[in-house]
C-alpha cells in the first residue's frame, strides 16, 4: 500500500493536472481533496487538451478510480456538465468515478453573494472567480451548509432550503438591493441535480480507506497552491480552504500516518492570478514574454496571469509546510531563449535581508526580492527524454533550485504533453 500526495508549491497553476495524469500510471486510485470549480487541471494527450475543473485527472486513464473527497466543495450543476463533456469525448466513468456524500453544495446564493461582494471591494477585490466557493465554504464552518447527502432526502433538502433562502433573501434585498430567490425553484433544481449524480454518490471516507487497506496506490490531488491556503497563504487574498498537506487528510479521511510521499509541483518561474503581494513580480517585457510564451491564461477564467521569476523564499517555505520531499519542476521549457534568469533566494525590508515568508501584507508588499542571476540557454529543450543531454546552463539552474530546496527531483517538465517531460524518481 502507498499514498502520495501531488500539491502546488506556488500560488496555484503550477501544472498539477498534467505531474497527476503522469503519476497515475502508477496509481490505482486518485482523489481530489479541497477547492471547488475554481481550479483547473489541464492534461494534454496527443495535441489535444482536456481542461478538469472537479474531476480528478486520474479520469484520463482507463480503469482508475476517481473520487472527489468530502473536502472539495461541488457545484452539481457544473460537475454535471463537465461529466458531460468528457462523456461526450469518448472518456468512460461507470463503476470508476465517486462523489463523497459529505462533501458540501454550492448553492444559487453562494455565486451571487460572491459575485456581488467582490464586485463592491473596488480596488480592494481578492481576485475570486466569482464561481460561489467561498461562501459555501463559509456556510460550512457556520453550520448552514447544505451536503450531497442531503439531496436524497427529501424532507432534509426542503427543510434547509427554504430556511437559507429565506435568510439570504433578506440579506439580499435589504442590505445589496438585489432580487430574491425562489425557494422553490432552488429545490426543485437540486432535487433533479441529485437524481442526476446519485449513480456517483459514496460514503468515499471509508472507501478510500478500504482501498489503502487493500494495497492499492492512492494518489492525492490538490487544487490551488500552497501560497493560496487560508491559514498559512498571503491572507486575505487565499482560496477558502487547505491546499496543503494538511487539507489532503481533512479532505479526504485518510490518516496522517498512511502518506508515503509529498511531491511539490514548482514552476520554473512564478505566476499569481488575482491580487495579492506577489514579490517577484514582473510588470515589464520580461513579464509579458513569460506571459505569452508560457501560454499563462486561466483555464478556468482565461484571465492573465501575473509573471514573475522563481522565488525559493517562498518555495522553501511551501516545503516546510507540506513536508515535500519530491519537486515536479514544470515549464522550464518557456525559459529558454532568456539570456539572463534570476532566482529570488531572500528578501530585503527596511534595509534587512530575511529568508523567511513573512505573513503582513504589508512587508510582502513593499520588500525587494534579493536575486541570484543564471545565464539562460537557446537549445531547444522540449524533446529532450534523458538529464544528461540538457544544455548544460539549464542543468546548472535545475541543480541550484534543487540543492536550495535539499529535495529530489519526481520529474522535469519540458512542454505540455505527456512525452514532453523526464521522469526521474517514482513516487510509489
């Protein structure tokens, strides 16, 4: 038996989805464990692309298991969808794809709450997707939310339904001005929601325990990144939940003790949507042409992504947090071509140097990134299947990240497809 976890050591959008479709070779089982639709995986198989928002990105192999954990919060209108997309691709989910039944629902409200209040932050908006995840998650900790199991039955569903409507209606008109729900048809939609999914739906705490128990390779899916986790990111501007190690047992029902590995997915460079400090920040050519040339456009929002050199402050940081001690080293394709790349290996505040990540905003905001500075490389790199036939200023900038960072390397990414990248260690 073994599990392995794959997270993002950044602020997200580090390449999960294609270091987890690779790793599931190895796998029997995968499972998503926090984030909401908010997130998305891209997996590029033979020139064609697959973007995954909920479903975990073992679906791409046949005859994996796939469960999203009670720790991911589910908008069954878009999880439907994108069931039936991949349906519709040819991809296979009978008997392989589960829904924990204590996972919690995204409701009509969560969207337009979320929509509505970020829209009046102005300039001091979060960057959320407007897409209900935050909320839903705060009705959780408030003890109002709404959960799969609920949907089967009735009496349940109803009952919960009209009383939060009723609530976020007067919250709604009173206070934002906006039109109110009606209940009735907000059950009535999730009633047939719930019939539409129930062939999915388990109590998967027990069943990923039994699976482990049986031997199988369970493989942990995060969303987000490591910089975006709620406790230990750059609050407020954070996703909602645990992107970290410690989401993944909360999240899924496994125990601490059943982890065998933690891989760190790490872009070569660092990029960040929304607002936020973001230290290494380029807002100049250099930033745009990591822009372009590495394709940094959401896949769920298709907004830009904000561009910026490797920060191993943040990096080391990320691997305390998480205990990671395998790094998937993605994009290093897009670097090639730069004559000079720097790496940010301390900070510099008030005329201090510090190798830590401070959590005020307001230091985060203002420090200067202390930089070492690499010569670049113009070979082209993405065909390249064995380590040693890098170009050897590409070797010596991956061999300073990893001796910085005191881990090994899982694998190196050098384009988007699958045959694009060299894997060096197992992770089961």
């Amino acid at each position: 038996m073994s599990c392995s976890l794959v997270l993002g050591a950044q602020w997200g959008d580090e390449g999960k989805g294609k270091v987890v479709d690779l790793f599931t070779e190895e796998a029997d089982v995968v499972v998503r464990f926090s984030g909401g639709h908010n997130a998305g995986h891209t997996v590029v198989i033979k020139g064609e692309k697959y973007i995954l928002h909920l479903i975990p990105s073992g679906i791409m192999h046949d005859g994996k298991v796939n469960i999203i954990g009670n720790g991911v919060v589910i908008d069954p209108e878009a999880l439907i969808e994108e069931i039936n997309d991949l349906k519709a691709r040819g991809i296979s989910f009978e008997g392989r794809f589960f829904v924990s039944k204590r996972a919690h629902l995204i409701m009509p409200y969560h969207k337009i709450f979320d929509k509505h209040s970020e829209a009046k932050k102005g300039s001091k908006k979060i960057g959320t997707t407007g897409r209900g995840i935050g909320p839903s998650y705060a009705d959780k900790m408030a003890r109002v939310g709404l959960r799969v199991c609920d949907l089967y039955d009735e009496e349940v569903l109803k009952e919960k339904v009209f009383q939060n409507v009723e609530e976020v209606n007067l919250i709604a008109e009173r206070i934002h001005g906006l039109e109110p729900l009606n209940p009735q048809e907000v059950f009535e939609s999730y009633k047939k929601y719930g019939e539409i999914i129930k062939p999915y739906v388990a109590e998967t705490s027990y069943m990923i325990n039994k699976l482990y128990n049986e031997g199988k390779n369970i493989m942990l899916e995060g969303a987000q990144g490591t910089l975006l986790d709620v406790d230990h990111g750059t609050y407020p501007f954070v996703t909602s939940s645990n992107p970290t190690a410690g989401g993944a047992f909360t999240g899924t029902g496994l125990a601490p003790q059943s982890l065998n590995n933690v891989v760190g997915v790490l872009k070569a460079y660092t990029t960040r949507v929304g607002s936020g400090p973001f230290p290494t920040e380029l807002e100049d050519e250099t930033g745009q042409r990591l822009r372009d040339v590495g394709g940094e456009y959401g896949a769920t929002t298709g907004r830009p992504r904000r561009c910026g050199w490797l920060d191993l402050v943040a990096t080391k940081y990320a691997k305390m947090l998480s205990g990671i001690n395998y790094i998937a080293l993605t994009k290093l394709d897009v670097l090639t071509g730069f004559d000079k790349i720097k790496v940010c290996v301390g900070y510099e505040y008030n005329g201090k140097v510090f190798e830590t990540f401070p959590p005020e905003i307001k230091i985060l905001e203002n420090l200067t990134p202390v930089y070492k500075e690499f010569d670049g490389w113009t070979e082209d790199i993405t065909k390249v299947k064995r380590y040693n036939d890098l170009p050897e200023n590409a070797k010596k900038y991956v061999e300073f990240i990893k001796n910085e960072l005191g881990v090994e390397y899982a694998l190196i990414s050098l384009g988007t497809d699958r045959e694009e990248t060299i894997i060096l260690n197992k992770v089961f």
